[in-house]
C-alpha cells in the first residue's frame, strides 16, 4: 500500500516530505518498504532530492541514512546534493 502513487506519481512518503512531516519520514523510514525509496514523482524528483531542494535537511539525511540504496536523483540530472548546495548558497552558483 506504501507504493501506492497519486495522480502526481507521489508516494506516502514524497507527500510527507512535500507537506513537512518528518514523524511521518521516520516512520516510513524505519519501518517501510526499501523499495518505496527508489521512485520519482512526475517532475522526476525522488525524496531525498525532494527533501533537500525544499531545506528540509533532517528529511533528507534520514532518508539518506535509513536507505542506504535510496535514489537521489533530480530533473535535470540533478541529484539532492546539487539541491541542497542551490539552497545554501544560491547567489554563488547561478
């Protein structure tokens, strides 16, 4: 049922992520589906790259840390590193 997308192609935890409910992250995290980390919504955004282009850093480093396999792919060919240094230092890299 954790698998199970929207009409976005988001999964339970995408939508955690999107919304700021890290309880819900951790619990997905911890006791969820390993494969349920590997998807990406429409826009091709997996969660750990949804987590660190919102700043939702906590977010992204459980994911990361829970899920060792995760994809941390983005658009673009952008992966969640590449979010999170756009969102710490954005003046420095346009």
């Amino acid at each position: 049922m954790l698998k199970m997308t929207n009409y976005e192609n988001n999964t339970a935890l995408d939508e955690a992520v999107q919304h700021d409910h890290f309880d819900v992250v951790k619990i997905l995290t911890e006791k969820g589906d390993p494969d349920l980390h590997h998807s990406a919504n429409n826009l091709g955004e997996t969660p750990p790259y949804l987590a660190a282009a919102r700043a939702r850093n906590s977010m992204a480093i459980q994911i990361l840390e829970e899920c060792t396999s995760a994809a941390h792919e983005g658009p673009n060919g952008k992966t969640a590193l590449h979010a999170a240094a756009i969102k710490c230092f954005p003046s420095k890299l346009i």
